[in-house]
C-alpha cells in the first residue's frame, strides 16, 4: 500500500511540474510574441530521453543547462527556434537534440532524440495550444524490405533491426543488420524519412543516391 501511495505522489509531483513548466514557458513565449522554441520544450519535458545515455541528467541540471549553457556533462552546440541541441562533454559525440514541428491546429510537436555513434532513441511530445503537454506516439517503424530494390533478400544469418532516429529537418528510420560476429557492412538502396506535413508525420522512401 506504501509503494501505491508513494508512486501516486510522484505522479502528481511531475504532472503538476510539467504543467508549471508549460505555463511559465507559454507566458514568456507570449511576452516575447513569439512562439514556442526548441529551448521552451526542452526546459518543459522531462529528461527521460537521457536515460539513453551513459551521462544520463537530472531535472536541476536540465534546468542548469537551459540556463547557463553548460553542466558538469554536457555542454549546449546549438540553440535556434526550431532546433536546441546539447553533447556530452568533453568530446560531444553522444548528442541530444529537440527539433519542434509546429501544427496547423496550434499545437506544438517536439521530437527529442539520442544519437550516439549507430544507437538513437528518439520521444514524441505534444504541447497543446491550452499549454497541456503529453506523449505521442512514434510512427510505425517501417519494415526492412523498405530498405532495399525490390527483390533482394537478406543473406542467410542476418538479423535485421530498425531504430527511428531524429535528424536536423525530419526523422529518418535507421536499419542495422546483425550476424553472429556483429554489426554487419551492408550498402542499402533507400532512406526512409518521416517528413512534417502540419498534422502528422507522413512516410518518404528515396533513394540512398538522391535519385
């Protein structure tokens, strides 16, 4: 019953902080007359995404970064309206990145992703244009024959998986081919991209060579 109680308490406790926190953004925002920026949904989510990551983050020093640029770990590389992304010190190579897509309707998607070295992870948020924020889910990760000319098929002892990770304009699905020894090197033919159309994120198959 204890334990009940005490996970009850602390989702009240992060449900009214990510309220506050949309709250205080949304007010600056509207001050400012502008919208919503990268930096505003950074500083109003959790910081689950850094789970992902060996450095991992706490809410204090989430705060710490938005603010001052830099913590103990991380250090901030980039900070647009669209676009805020932060590396892990000193050589910046496991990165976190918020990119913001703006709905017709008002709302506002953020897509928050990993990227370190072929590993990602990515999360979907929505803020509503209320100021209420939720999760939403990733599209469907798409199968690995997209990745190829119609007709091949993978060797014999190869394991295929796909992962969706964030890029600088859209999301792009990412497949990996595993064999008993590791990582295989294999050349694919298409990207599959998740391009922003104003409501939802709609599927782009292309070729690898751009034609």
């Amino acid at each position: 019953m204890y334990r009940i109680l005490r996970v009850a308490a602390l989702l009240v406790t992060l449900t009214a902080t990510l309220a506050l926190a949309a709250t205080t953004c949304a007010a600056t925002a509207h001050a400012a007359g502008g919208q919503i920026t990268a930096l505003d949904m950074f500083r109003m989510l959790p910081a689950t995404i850094f789970e992902n990551t060996a450095e991992g983050l706490t809410e204090e020093e989430k705060q710490q970064l938005a603010d001052e640029g830099e913590t103990d770990f991380w250090a901030v590389i980039e900070s647009t309206p669209e676009h805020f992304v932060v590396g892990a010190l000193p050589l910046l190579d496991t990165r976190v990145s918020v990119r913001v897509f703006r709905a017709d309707n008002g709302d506002t998607l953020a897509a928050m992703g990993v990227q370190n070295g072929e590993a990602c992870a990515l999360e979907l948020w929505r803020r509503k244009a209320d100021g209420r924020l939720a999760p939403v889910a990733a599209p469907d990760e798409p199968g690995i024959a997209e990745f190829f000319a119609a007709g091949y098929k993978l060797p014999t002892g190869m394991s295929p998986s796909v992962m969706l990770c964030l890029g600088q304009d859209d999301m792009e699905a990412r497949a990996l081919l595993w064999t008993a020894t590791g990582l295989a090197q294999v050349k694919f033919d298409h990207r599959v991209l998740y391009r922003w159309n104003g409501s939802a994120f709609s599927k782009v198959v292309q070729p690898v060579d751009g034609k």
